[in-house]
C-alpha cells in the first residue's frame, strides 16, 4: 500500500519507523529498501543520494593528521561486483518511478561504486546529463606515496527519462559562476567545522555541495528525497533554501544526529550564520561595496573610476581573501540607491598618486596614494538590497559575494 507524503505522520513497527519533525522535514528511519515503495508515484522533484562506497576494507586513511582505520561502519563493507551492481540496481528502481517526469537524480561516489551506478541508470531508463567531478581543496595526504593523491569524488546527475526535459536553473548557476558556464568540475571544500556542532558522520557530504546541487535542480516549494540521508546534510540545505525534505535513514544514532542538526537552525540566528557559510565558495564572484557621497558618487560614475585611499586610515580598502575574485563594484551613498557595476578588469586594482586624480578632475584630500578601481558606467541589474545602512561599516569598503545581492532561492 502507497502513503501519501502527508501520512507519514503514522508511526509503524521498524523498520519502517517514521519520525517527522516539521510538515517540510521528515527523518524516517529504516531500510530505504523498504520504505521508498510506500510514496506514491512522482513525489519527488528531485533525489540526492550518497549510496555505501563499499570502502570499508580495514584500509588506513588521514584524519587531522593522523593515521585512521577507513572503515565506516558494516553498511560500507564491500561485496563482490554482482552484490554492488544488485544493490545499486534495487534502490536506483524504486528511486526512478517515484521521481517527477521533469525530475531528477544526484548521486556521489568513488571509482569503488560508481561505474556501477552509471550501469544501472542507463539500464533503468535514466538519462544521464552530467557527472560532476568534485575537487576537494583540502584532501587528506596519501600516506603510501604509492599513487596520486585522492582529491576528487563523483557525482553522476540523470535526469528520469531521456524523452521529457529536467528542471535546470541555468541563470542561477550561471550567476553564481560570474556569468559564465559553470563547468562540471566543482572546487569545493570538505565538510567544515562548523557543519559538526551537533556530532559527526563518517561520510558526511558538505552544505556547500548540497547548496549547489539544491539551486541547480530545484525551486522553493520543491521536495526532495534522500534514501541514504546520513546526518541529514540534504535536509538542512533544502530546509534553508525553502525546499521540503524526506530522508531515510537505517541508523537510529544519525536519525538523532540529524534531529539535533534540524533543530540546530531552528534558532533563526543559528538558520542565517550556516545559511551564509553554506554560500560561500572559493570560487565564488566577490562583489566591492563602497560608500561615496553623493556629488562624487556621480562623478565617479561619470569617469568610470572609483577610489578609495590606500594604507589603513579610516575609508580605505583593507586587501582580504577574495579580492582576486572580485568582478562588480556596489556603489551607495550612506545605504541608499546602491548600485551595481561591472568591474573593466576582474580582481585587479591600480595605486595613483593623489596628483593622477586630480589629473582625471576629483580633488582628493586626505591622502597621498589612492586604490583605483575602473568600471563599466552601465547599471548591472540586481535583485537584493544588502543591509547597508545603521552599520558600522556602511562607510568602510569591503568585500561580499554576490550571492548576498542575488536572491538566489
């Protein structure tokens, strides 16, 4: 018998046991294998499922700069090629009937797992659109020396049919990738610190992979379903984004890590500090917000030139990480009427002497060298005011990613 999504309020003997926090966050405990059939038909926008790599074989692994045993618990240990290809075939089956006609399915792995993922999708119907490859900035050192170092996972993405169009968000992803097309290689860090308050998992996946995959596949109102979900890492971003979340889970102890976490950005302060770190990306387009009164607000405009004094004195441009990364210039005069320009040369700046500027007509009077920044004088287009005004910095310039002006929701 199918439930509808509303049902599993109901509580049944394990393994089928459903625990719901929230109506748009729902933890159910048990075997996917067993529970995925219950959901009617076409429940699911999109799946995000990071399936056992069957890694778990005794072997040695880096963490915090120590020698660690790599298994992960008896859900990982491996098995012969026919029980992987089996396994992966049963749950990438039930998963396709339960996805819309326009949805579709992410799914992580390493050269252990996921050749056979990719057999078993292209055998079931699925389309494959993308596999994505994952570089980790900060990758544990290989401790043989015997091979290249691990630095990269796959996430192969499928869409349900080859005959009927995906949910894509192109501009989105083109937005957060400085207008052009963001590949399908993701330099992205591995889980932080700040992702563990609440306890960790052994095979956590980072909020900033999630935040992506989220925005690339989804819209606000969307559901998602993760069969594997772990300490619930999808839910927490989908949450954060507006997006309603099943996951299922077989371990009771990452049901009650996943609780904690839900629970965690309940608080709204809590909510918009790991919402603003999820964000972040080390390739993410920088955006220089600087204050000008008005008259030279216009005449900078006019010149295409904004500066800003160089050195440590009140009003001058502190150089902080990302600078390299800067594409647009938000101008505004004390908070108000910011606007938005495109830097002519990204990531860059010039120092002019005092007299150089006032070559080019402005009169500056308070210091000898200035940071000189030239841009396009054309408005570039924006969605989101960032709070500028009542601030202690509404006067400093500083640096923010343009996701802060891009409601990207």
């Amino acid at each position: 018998m199918q439930h509808s999504l509303e049902d599993i309020t109901m509580v049944f003997v394990r393994p089928m046991e459903y625990r719901v926090l929230i109506d748009n966050f729902k933890i159910i405990h048990g075997d996917c294998m067993n529970i995925i059939g219950n959901f009617p038909d076409k429940s699911f926008n999109a799946i995000f499922a990071d399936p056992p790599y069957f890694l778990s074989n005794g072997g040695i692994s880096v963490h915090s700069g120590k020698a660690v045993c790599v298994d992960k618990g008896e859900w990982d240990k491996g098995g012969t090629p026919e029980h992987i290809y089996l396994f992966n075939r049963q749950w990438l089956s039930l998963c396709r009937e339960k996805l819309t006609d326009n949805g579709s399915i992410w799914i992580s792995g390493t050269y252990h797992n996921i050749f056979s993922v990719a057999n078993c999708l292209t055998e079931l119907g699925y389309k494959i659109l993308n596999v994505i490859t994952w570089q980790k900035s900060d990758p544990p050192p290989n401790l043989s020396c015997r091979y290249f170092n691990f630095s990269t996972e796959y996430i192969i993405w499928a869409r349900k049919s080859a005959k009927v169009p995906h949910v894509f968000n192109y501009e989105v992803m083109k937005q957060m990738n400085g207008e052009k097309q963001m590949t399908d290689v993701w330099k992205i860090p591995a889980v932080g610190s700040w992702e563990k308050h609440c306890g960790k998992h052994p095979t956590q996946k980072p909020l900033r992979l999630l935040y992506r995959i989220i925005l690339a596949c989804t819209n606000e109102g969307d559901t998602i379903l993760d069969p594997f979900a772990g300490s619930c890492t999808t839910g927490i971003a989908a949450s954060l984004l507006g997006r309603n979340f099943v996951g299922i889970e077989q371990e009771q102890e990452f049901v009650e890590l996943g609780k904690r976490r839900k629970q965690e950005i309940d608080d709204p302060i809590s909510a918009q500090k790991i919402l603003k770190k999820m964000r972040e990306n080390p390739e993410e387009v920088m955006v220089l917000v600087n204050h000008a009164r008005k008259e030279l607000r216009e005449k900078m405009i006019a010149n295409g030139i904004c500066y800003m004094r160089a050195g440590e004195s009140k009003g001058s441009l502190q150089v902080a990480p990302g600078f390299e990364r800067m594409k647009y210039l938000l101008l505004h005069t004390n908070g108000d009427n910011p606007q938005l320009y495109q830097l002519k040369t990204p990531g860059k700046f010039k120092i002019w002497a005092k007299e150089t500027l006032e070559e080019h007509g402005f009169a500056p009077e308070h210091a000898k060298y200035y940071v000189v920044l030239e841009f396009l004088n054309k408005p570039v287009e924006f969605k989101k005011t960032p709070q500028l005004k009542q601030r202690g910095n509404t006067y400093k310039a500083r640096i923010i990613p343009l996701s802060e002006l891009v409601d990207l929701r």
